[in-house]
C-alpha cells in the first residue's frame, strides 16, 4: 500500500468580507521534498498557508497529514501536528531575550513545574543558531536586533520545533548572500531528514535552486502543479499572470539638474565620509551586504536618525533634516524596507493610509479624499474589495503598493526607496520596476537602495557599492557585472 502524502489539501474554500480568496485550493506534499507554491499578489498563496498554520479556519474542504484528517483552532494546534510556519511578516516577542523567544512554548523546567531552565534553553538556542551559522548572541534583547536578525531567528524558531512540515514564506527576505546559503544547506539537511518544506518566493534564482515541485495559483485557484525541471522562468510567470511576460523599454534621457547632494555625511558606527549627488530623472542605485550602512544613511537624509556631521543639499541649499516631516517638506520621500513598522497604520483603511501625508492638516474633503485614493488604487493596481478596506487584511505585496503610492502623493521631488519590491510577486514587481522608471524620467530623482542585484542593474542610471559604513565604488551598471558589485562589497 502507497505511503499518503505527508500533507494534502483537497477542495479548500475561504473568504473574507465576501470576498473569496480560495476557491476549491488544491496541494500534496511530499516528505523530504522541496515544494514551491507560486502566484501573484492576490493568487491566495499566503490565506492557504495560514490554513495550515492554524492561523485562519476554511470555509470547507479537507486538510489531511498522513493521510489523517486534520482540523486546526488555532497555531498551537498545527505546531502539536508538526505544520511549523516561518511568516513573512514578522511577529516576535521585542522585550523578550533571542533564546526566549527562540524556545517560547518549549521552555525546558528544572526542579519545580514553572521553573524555567534558562542556561539549558540558552544552550539549545546556541546550538540552533550555529546549525545556521549565524553569530546572534542568545542573551540579546529581541527588539535590538536588525530586521535581517530577527528574521534569522524566526528560522530558527521553527527548526526547534522539529516539525514534519516547514511553510517558509519569503524567508530570505531580509537574509544576506552568506545567510541564504546557509538557510539553503539546512533546508538539504531537512530533506534528508525527511522534512517536507513548503516555500514561498517571489525570486525566480532561488525558486529553481531549491524546488522539487512548483504549484502555481491564480485568483485563489489551483492552476498547475509540475516537476521543477519541467519548468523555466518564462512559463512560470505566464502560468502566474495568464499571459506571456511583457518587457519594458523606456529610454534612458540625460538626468537634469542637482536634486540631492550629500558631503561627507558621517553617522557613528554606522556610515562615514559620506558623498554623492543626485541628479533629477536619475535613478541613483545602492547596492551592499547586510550592515554595510545603507538603510541608515536613508534614514538620515530623511530625518529619521540625523547623521552627526556632515552637509545636505537640496536643490543646491543646505538643508538640516531632523524629522520626517522637514524631509516632507523639503521634497523627499521615504519608502522604507519594514512596511509594518513605518509603512502604514494597519487598522486604518487604505483609503485612510494613502492620504495620510499628501492631505492637509484640518478639515478633510472627504468626496476629495475617496476620490484620490481611488486613483492611486488604479495606478498601482492595488487589489482590494473597497478604499475603506483595512490595510492589514491585504496581501504583503498589496501593502507594499499603499505604501509606495503614499510616498508618491506628496509629490516628491527627491524618493527614496529602501527594498522597494521585498515581498512583491513577479508580476506587480515588473509594474513597480516600470513605475520607478516613468517616476524618474518625469523629473523625479530617485534614490534605490535594493538587495536584488539583477534590479539594481536593471533600474539604475549610476550606481554606488557600499561596504561597512563606507562607499567603495561608483560603477555603470552598463557595464558592470553582479561578480563586479559583490567584490567591492565584501569585507576585505
């Protein structure tokens, strides 16, 4: 008799508010198998893996581990199966230590119930983390940690829990080149393990790199499942959009005249000596390893955490920026890499967070208000029931759309964007990779810190490297390579 699969999904229905975000979902898993689930913003990749996770309840359809009918109340109940999730957004515990939060929920007792072995669980989350190879240190604070570290350690977390079922989704987000390869050795030892590993990621060199098996969802419904052998990135992304992929050309014009100019910017233990300009129509790329200082120097032109010396320029006048709201007002706008903390107030509506800083102070215009917010949906394609939808319940990529349609309602001269596309679906990154271009051959000077070679190359006029605080080369991404950017950012 056939051993079952180790995690079938047959018929599954969910919706929210009316609106259906499975339609009769379909998946097997495999033990020891790499099984890739794929589709655009919207496709119903992240509701379906909250199902397993415990996290949402369906509607109908049957959920079986083993071939065993499954029903979850809640995480802890799929976590008692074996079904681990590792989210996309990430939820730890900040005043919490790394190896408390790494062991909450299997907190090792000594002599009494209640009584927590904290040196045992110190020593578990050492061991954890070296098999990752990651030197976070046990006793540290959670909340201190970079949004790369506690992504590390959400990891983590769920191979503790030595789980039969691993849902990733978009684990090497926040991840650096040494980190991802890292991740990927484990995910080998899990197979071999047996370990069945449901991954989700938008980055096609990974995808083909690890999977086994790709699922492709579309509008909620299954489309197809193959062998990742019998699939290349051309068919994939038709299978997800429905259509064959569209290449955009637009032009390259001359940049015009100095927006932004940065002199011997310095920020301690951070980023020094610090120089560039920024021309208008240009798209200035960043590129770096984790902690070579980049989202910090955006931070400081914005005025989030102000640079200790050093001189800001806009339109050829010195500027001092100590808050967001001087940046604002000077002309620059900020898209952040962690959208949950400083992208947008989730139980607002979209409506709400896409005016919440292009509106003025006082009384709304509310016909105005609806009105704007209807646009900028259109613009950016943002799939939503209505404006007055809370933003939380959107997808990551959709709220990655508010949040970049936001910036560009304040009509910005200057638009820094940290990450633009983490998170965002094959299909929604062509439209922003598209819409950053027209933004900049409009006049916009744009400012793209990204951790995506391929689209650095892909959008920027000129590029910067970076590497531990300090800027190492200035290169043309016309002629330059990936091995190129990636020498002048590693440690020497």
């Amino acid at each position: 008799m056939p051993t079952p699969p180790i995690l079938e999904v047959n018929q599954l229905t969910k919706s929210f508010a009316g609106v259906r975000a499975l339609v009769d979902a379909k998946l097997v898993v495999e033990a020891g198998k790499v099984h890739v689930v794929m589709g655009e913003n919207g496709a119903g990749k992240s509701t379906l893996m909250k199902v397993l996770a415990g996290l949402h309840t369906p509607d109908s359809g049957q959920i079986l581990v083993q071939g065993e009918p499954l029903h979850l109340r809640n995480p802890h109940d799929a976590l008692r199966r074996g079904i681990a999730m590792i989210h996309q957004e990430l939820m730890p515990f900040l005043d919490l230590s790394v190896a408390e939060n790494i062991g909450i929920g299997r907190e090792p007792c000594r002599w009494f119930p209640g009584w927590i072995d904290r040196a045992a669980m110190h020593r578990e989350a050492e061991t954890l983390l070296a098999r990752l190879g990651v030197p976070i240190d046990p006793a540290r604070r959670m909340g201190d940690l970079s949004v790369a570290e506690m992504q590390t350690v959400e990891i983590v977390k769920a191979l503790g829990h030595k789980a039969s079922v691993i849902i990733m989704d978009e684990p090497t987000t926040a991840l650096s080149a040494r980190e991802v390869t890292a991740l990927f050795q484990v995910i080998e030892d899990l197979k071999k393990a047996g370990v069945a590993i449901i991954y989700i990621s938008h980055k096609m060199a990974e995808i083909f790199r690890v999977a086994d098996t790709i699922t492709v969802m579309r509008d909620g419904r299954h489309i197809t499942t193959r062998p990742a052998w019998l699939l290349d990135e051309s068919e994939l992304i038709r299978l997800m959009v429905g259509r064959d992929p569209v290449e955009r050309a637009i032009k390259k014009p001359t940049p015009g005249e100095t927006a932004l100019e940065v002199r011997d910017l310095e920020s301690s233990g951070k980023f020094h000596n610090i120089s560039f300009t920024l021309k208008r129509g240009e798209i200035l790329g960043i590129a770096g390893l984790m902690g070579a200082g980049r989202t910090e120097l955006a931070h400081a032109i914005y005025g989030l955490e102000p640079a200790d010396s050093g001189e800001i320029r806009i339109h050829g006048k010195p500027t001092h920026i100590p808050t967001p709201a001087v940046a604002l007002a000077a002309g620059i706008a900020l898209v952040g890499e962690d959208r949950k903390r400083h992208g947008f107030v989730p139980k607002m509506s979209v409506r709400e967070n896409l005016t919440l800083s292009s509106m003025k102070r006082g009384w709304i215009h509310q016909r105005a208000e609806r009105a704007l917010a209807d646009e900028q949906i259109r613009a950016f394609d943002i799939k939503v029931s209505s404006h007055d939808q809370p933003v939380e319940k959107l997808s990551g990529g959709n709220q990655q759309k508010v949040v970049i349609a936001k910036a560009v309602l304040t009509n910005p001269d200057i638009l820094i964007l940290d990450e633009p596309t983490r998170g965002i679906d094959i299909g929604a990154k062509g439209e922003i990779h598209a819409l950053i271009t027209r933004l900049a051959r409009s006049g916009m000077a744009v400012l793209l810190i990204s951790s995506e070679l391929p689209e650095l190359l892909a959008l920027s006029d000129r590029l910067l490297v970076m590497r531990e605080g300090e800027l190492t080369a200035e290169l043309d991404p016309l002629h330059t390579t990936e091995e190129e950017i990636l020498r002048h950012a590693m440690p020497v």
